[in-house]
C-alpha cells in the first residue's frame, strides 16, 4: 500500500492556473512538473493507489481536475488537514510542521501559500531563476513533509487513543534536503526554456484531454 501512497501539493497563480506540482511516492522518489515545461507529463505518470494532501479536498484536487479535464484522482485520498484536525491542529501546512519541529531549507524557510503566486510572478516576468529555485524548493518542503507529518500525526493519534504504533523508517534530514536540491537543480538547468504564460503542445493536448 506504502509504495502506491503518492503525496502531493500544488501552486498556482493568483487567477488559479496551476504552476507547480510537487510529488512523492516510494516507486518515483520526489519529482516536479512545472508549467511551460512539463506540466503535462502529470497525467501520463502511471495511477497511484492513494494520495495524500494537505487541504487537497477543497484546493488541489478541484484544480486539478479543472486544468486535465480527464484526469481521474486516484479513489482513495487522504486529506491530512482532517487528520491534523483530530489533533485539535489549527492553522495550515506551515503552521503546524513549525509546532510539530519539522524545519525548512534551502531559502523555503518563512514562506507560506501567499509567496507561491508572487515567486512565479518575479520569474514569469523578469525571468529571475532565484525567484524559481525558491518557489520549486519550497513546493517539494510541502509534499516531502507530508509524509512525516502524517507519520508524526499516526503516533499522536495512537497516543491519544492508548494504543501502540510503530512508525515506519523516514529518510534523514540531511538525505531528505539533498534529494530536494537534486531535483530543483534538474530543473533549474532548462530555466532558460521554460515559456510561463505558455504551453508546449503537448501540454496543450494533455491540458484538453487529460491524457498523452
């Protein structure tokens, strides 16, 4: 089950046009479509049989299936924001992965949702790669971080319930920051090919579609 568990997180614009996608599972490790270069490579990667969000009920899911009309979410979604609310958890992603001691790298620290649009903004209009590398980095802290947090919220749950649970084994931090960088980095190398207002027409038959 573990291994067809993909984690997920958005961005988008300020008019709701999606951006980034940032996703994890065991099978793939961590990977990035962004828009204008391989958005739409989203919808031809092989079906999970779950997904995990944050909000993605009410935020991810609905834009997704806006931008690939054909695109199915997997049956099974778990939306972490419940989860966290049975904690009694207030506030969004950021908030409590900071109560809960999960820390931020590599420029994404004290960022939340409201830079996500301003970050594409600076780079789809000056074409500033900071601006990029900074946005990229700090969509893949998000769905890195959900597993953990996930792991973090089956032990408070089982605690509070006074059964025992014994967590699965997570990466290392300083394994976790590298593998973030690696994958930011490969993108950062077709910066200068990246069109942001527009699609490839690939991107456009996928965006129709939802398929290849």
């Amino acid at each position: 089950m573990l291994d067809r568990l993909c984690f997920l997180d958005i961005e988008t614009t300020w008019d709701g046009r999606v951006t980034v996608i940032g996703c994890h599972d065991q099978r793939g490790g961590s990977r990035l479509y962004v828009r204008g270069h391989n958005l739409g490579d989203f919808v031809r990667e092989p079906p999970s049989l779950a997904m995990a969000t944050f909000n993605g009920g009410s935020f991810d899911l609905p834009v997704l299936r806006r931008t690939f009309p054909g695109w199915q979410p997997p049956a099974l979604h778990v939306d972490l924001r419940t989860v966290t609310g049975r904690l009694q958890e207030r506030g969004g992603l950021k908030a409590i992965t900071a109560r809960w001691g999960l820390v931020r790298s590599g420029g994404a620290e004290g960022l939340d949702g409201s830079d996500a649009p301003l970050l594409w903004a600076r780079f789809a209009q000056d074409r500033d790669v900071e601006s990029l590398r900074r946005l990229l980095t700090y969509n893949l802290y998000d769905v890195v971080q959900l597993p953990e947090l996930a792991m973090l919220a089956c032990e408070k749950l089982a605690t509070q319930d006074g059964r025992h649970w014994t967590r699965p084994s997570h990466p290392a931090r300083g394994t976790q920051d590298e593998g973030i960088s690696a994958v930011v980095g490969s993108i950062l190398r077709h910066a200068d090919r990246i069109d942001p207002d527009q699609f490839h027409a690939e991107e456009g038959r996928a965006l129709r579609t939802g398929q290849g």
